[in-house]
C-alpha cells in the first residue's frame, strides 16, 4: 500500500509591514494633540519650544510645525509678555499712574479743592487724601449730603483702563470718640471707609470686586495729635491706587 504523501502545512506568517507606517501615524496623532494643547492655553513660549523640538524629528514632507507659530507675524510677541522684563513693566505701571495723578490734580484744581485734597505717587501706588472735614459730620460715618456729588466726581477720577484694584482706609485723630453707637476710633475709621466707598461705587463704571476697606484709627498719623492743626490732617480718608505690577513681582495682575 502506498504510503500517502503528507501535505505539510506551512504555517503562514502575516505581513507586518503595515506596522511601521500605523506606528508613525499614531505618533504624528499624538504630536498633533500636544500641538492642539499647546495653542488652547496660548503659551507662547511652549509653543514655539514644541516647534522646534517636532521640527527637528520629522523631516520630509510638509509637517503640522511647518509654522513656528498659530499666530500672524508679530502677534506672538504682542502675546509673549514675558518678554518684557518686570523692570520694564513696572515703569509702564508707573507712567501710568502719573497720568492718572496729572488728571485728578487738574480737578483739584479746578475745583480749588488743594487744601482739602492731595494726592501722591509711592512705592505702593497712587495715594489720594481727602480731608474727614469736608466729608463727614463730627462723630457721623455718612458721607454729608452737601459732599456726596464730590465723592461721586472723585469715583470718575478712579475709572482706568484696565482697572485697577482701590484700597479705601479710614484714619482718624487720637482724641477718643465720645459717641455710644461706636466704641473707638478704629471702629469709626472701618465704618467711614465702608460708606465712602459704597459711594464710589454708586459709580457703575467702577468693579466692586476690585475694592476693599481699611480702617486704622489714630494709629497711622501723618503729622502730631498735638496741635489742631495736625489733628486735622490725621483725620482723613485715603484712596490707593494699586499698580498692576508690583515691586517683586514677575508678571502682570490679571484682570
């Protein structure tokens, strides 16, 4: 009997040469997601530092990097503000505020308000001063009817572009209160600061998350509770502008 020739079975291999391009186009998928990542958060400077890095990996053809930015020429300066140095910046800020200074001390003059009002330029921003005389009764937290539309004028001085965050503090002389409804000169700084500002904000041009009130008392003079005269001045109400950068710090407030 004759033995049957056995088939052998070869075992088929399957073609793996399509793995290579599938791997590269999961790759370019993944490059392609940073990418996208990248320009939602509009980071200048990742962007430009992904480019490269993608650039110098795929070669031939035309990329997805092809272009350093998602940006026309020049706006991705205009949005890399780390470019500018904080030195930089904060004399930006400060030129600023000195026009703001020129603008409200041309309404103190022009109202003739020189002895009541004063402002000036410090390390913590644009500080104006404006005598507790001409705005609060003796012992009273409300602003007097008589000086409400000064206040409101005043609100119009504070408006900036982009705004700016306002401390409004409250000072008083050392002479103790002798009112029942409030127990010390702390208390009826804090209030007379609340109420000036709610004032200022009477103002819809002006954001009231951007305010905040102090009050301090007899504790900050700025002259001697000795004479009349310096018990005055003690007696104020002080609005700061704060600047959008600061001493020490890197990068811009946002708004």
């Amino acid at each position: 009997m004759a033995k049957r020739k056995r088939k052998e079975k070869h075992e088929e291999h399957m073609d793996e040469s399509w793995l290579i391009p599938y791997a590269d186009l999961l790759t370019l998928l993944l490059a392609l997601f940073i990418v996208l990542f990248a320009m939602s958060s509009i980071d200048a400077n990742k962007f430009q530092m992904l480019a490269r890095a993608f650039n110098s990996t795929f070669e031939g053809g035309t990329g997805i990097m092809e272009y350093p930015s998602p940006l026309p020429d020049g706006e991705m300066e205009e949005l890399d503000v780390t470019k500018t140095e904080p030195k930089e910046q904060q004399d930006q800020e400060h030129e600023k505020l000195k026009e703001a200074e020129k603008k409200i001390n041309d309404y103190i003059s022009k109202k003739g308000l020189n002895d009541k009002l004063k402002t000036s330029l410090t390390d913590e921003g644009l500080l104006i001063t404006i005598n507790n005389d001409i705005l609060f009764e003796s012992g009273s937290v409300y602003v007097r009817k008589r000086d409400e539309d000064l206040a409101k004028e005043i609100s119009q001085l504070l408006v900036m572009e982009p705004p700016r965050s306002i401390i409004v503090s409250g000072h008083t002389d050392n002479i103790p209160i002798q009112n029942a409804q409030y127990d010390s000169n702390w208390e009826l700084s804090v209030m007379r600061a609340v109420e000036f500002m709610k004032l200022l904000l009477t103002n819809p041009s002006l954001s009231p998350e951007l305010f905040s009130a102090k009050g301090y008392g007899e504790f900050k003079p700025i002259s001697s509770n000795k004479t009349t005269e310096g018990r005055q001045k003690n007696r104020r109400v002080e609005i700061l502008i704060l600047p959008l950068v600061q001493k020490g710090q890197q990068n811009p407030v946002s708004s």
